[in-house]
C-alpha cells in the first residue's frame, strides 16, 4: 500500500510543484490520505553571500526530497495515517541579516514577520556562519512563534565558528527529521535515558523506545523508525497550527489518574510507595535518579490513586515539573521498582484510557 502510495504522491507533487513554481500557492492541506505543508526558507546572508543562488536550490531540493523519504520511510510499520509532503519554496527565500538566536530580535522573529503566515506555518531557518555565543547564537532545533514552526539550523561548534558549515550533509537531513518530529507534537526521547551507574537503586537503568526522536536521529533510515508512540502523536497532531503544540497536546490528551497496585498472589497486599524524580544536566546531557523520594504514601488497601497531571505538572500546565520518576514499592522489607514517565501516561491517554495502571507482584 505504501509504494502505491508513493507512485500516486510523485504525480501529486509533479502537479503542485507546477502550481507553486507558477506563482499560485495553495495553503497547506490535509486530505486524509496526504499532508501537504509549504515550508519558508532563510539563509543567513553571509552564508548567502558565500555561494550562488543556484547552488543553494539545488541543494535543498536534494535534501527535502532526502527528508520527506526519511520522514515517511521510518514508519516501519505503515502506521502514520497519511504521507507527508513537505515542499521547500525554492522560488523566494528569505535573506535575513544579524545573528542566529531565538528571541527578541532573533532570526525567528525577522524571518515571520517576512512570511505569508496564510500561506506557511514552518520556516526552516539555516545559518552557514557561526559566530559564537558571544554574539548571542547557541545552538539549533525546533520552536515556534505565534503559532509558526521555527527550526533552526546551525553548527554550534567552536572548532567551525566563522567558517562557511556545510547543511548539505548526510546528518544535517536527518536532524532536520527530527526537528519535524518536534513540529507536530513529539518530545526528545533522549533525554529520557538514564544509565545504569545514574540508577542507586535498581542498577539497569532506563532506556526509551527506539525512534528518530531518540538514539535514532542520525542513524540511516534502514536502521531508523519513528517509535508507536511517535506516530500516535503525529497522527493527533496531524495538520494542527497552534502556538506551544507539543506542551499542548501531551496535556489535553494525558490519562487523568496513576493507579499503584500492589499484588501477592493476585491479591492486594499493603505496602509503602515512594516516587524518586530523575533530573537532567544539560552540562552533562544525562540524567541521574535522586535519592531523596518527592512522594511517599502508605496503600492499605492494596491500591492508592493519584491525579496524573497533579504529578506530573504540579500547578504550572505550561510546563511538566517530572519527566521521568522511579517508583519503589515495599511490603514487608521487599523492595521492587518501576519506571513511569510522561509520555506513558500521555501514551495511555490517546488510547482513550482514563487510568494508567502501575501493578507490582510481590
């Protein structure tokens, strides 16, 4: 079904491309077998300077054919509802002066106030030159403003700092994957691992399912996958424009109660829970699991339900308080554990499933 599918899009993007190339552009669209989605291009101008017109849309018209394979090929098991076709404008890219940074005055900023927001909600922003975090530019990835997707590409290296960065490469295409993966609603699964010697208590660690949001990211597509839950996400999302879409999504579509159930023989045994939060370093890029409990509580009744966004978002809807917790549970001086994070709940929640049901058997 899915190479039939692939024959019918190459016509389809035959006549649209056409269409786009006369001048008539068409807003982006979702049929229920394909999206369409019209992507704005800015380079930064002394990258745009560094090369000609027509070496820069041939390169990008070579790698957006690369991701919109990539981005429909991951999904190993034909899950995603429609094919997705994101189509590069070539005819009218943005030039845009300064820095590379997000915010007040950022390159976001100039480059949507330049865009028709009717016709475009994702511009894909690539700086060739960087300057370095003294001159306000970090690193790349996904963001949005206004409701527009924004990424960003830039080689925040100081090893390529004021040196023309090639975007053209076999990684920069796959990034710019991931980074579409953020544009419709998927968080980064990376920075979900927690390694073994990061664990106190249980020494295995935890590693999220294998996907393009994760250790997938720069692997080639034979290899690659977007992940079960990576699809349902996509699906939801589908077509949405909205501002703050991931955060939006995981909320709405979160299971509403934890049940911890504590089991002997199929039956409920009374114990002690305990929730151990795992923190992420970004000077490290890892996690570690603390070892002071944020929760604790007694179950005498074999079970104890808790409120799953209360957990894990506290107050503030805007932003998650826990990504990743461990969970101990102890009867009678015997200990096991469990994982739960956000997106199993949020995973539980788009199956239509109220409770996300934590079990222990002693």
């Amino acid at each position: 079904m899915k190479n039939i599918s692939y024959i019918k899009t190459g016509l389809l993007l035959f006549l649209l491309v056409g269409t786009l190339r006369a001048g008539n552009y068409i807003a982006d669209y979702d049929d229920g077998e394909h999206i369409y989605i019209n992507v704005k291009i800015a380079i930064d101008k002394r990258g745009w300077e560094e090369k000609t017109p027509e070496y820069f849309i041939s390169e990008l018209r070579t790698q957006w054919k690369q991701i919109n394979h990539r981005f429909n090929f991951c999904d190993k098991k034909s899950n995603l509802k429609r094919t997705y076709h994101f189509e590069p404008d070539l005819e009218d890219i943005i030039v845009y002066e300064g820095c590379s940074y997000w915010g007040e005055n950022g390159a976001d900023r100039k480059v949507v106030s330049q865009m028709d927001t009717t016709l475009f909600k994702l511009v894909v922003i690539y700086d060739f030159f960087y300057e370095g975090e003294e001159a306000g530019e970090y690193r790349g990835g996904c963001g949005d403003y206004n409701g527009i997707g924004t990424i960003l590409v830039i080689n925040g290296s100081e090893g390529m700092k004021n040196k023309f960065n090639n975007h053209f490469d076999q990684y920069t295409y796959r990034a710019i994957t991931h980074e579409l993966g953020h544009f419709r609603g998927m968080i980064d699964l990376y920075t979900y691992v927690v390694l073994p010697e990061n664990d106190p208590f249980t020494q295995k660690g935890f590693e999220p399912p294998s996907c393009l949001m994760g250790k997938h990211t720069y692997t080639p597509e034979e290899e690659a996958e977007w992940s079960d839950y990576a699809v349902k996400v996509i699906n939801r999302s589908g077509n949405i424009r909205r501002p703050g879409l991931i955060g939006y999504l995981m909320h709405k579509d979160f299971a509403d109660k934890i049940e911890i159930d504590l089991r002997k023989k199929e039956k409920p045994v009374n114990g002690i829970v305990r929730f151990y939060p795992v923190r992420y370093s970004y000077e490290t890029w890892s996690n570690t699991v603390t070892e002071t409990s944020v929760l604790e509580f007694e179950l005498t009744d074999g079970k104890y339900t808790l409120d799953a966004r209360s957990l894990f978002y506290g107050e503030n809807i805007h932003r998650r308080k826990h990504h990743v917790l461990l969970i101990e549970a102890e009867v009678k001086g015997e200990k096991k554990y469990e994982w739960i994070t956000d997106f199993f709940v949020h995973d539980c929640g788009m199956d239509g499933n109220v409770v996300y049901p934590v079990v222990f058997e002693f």
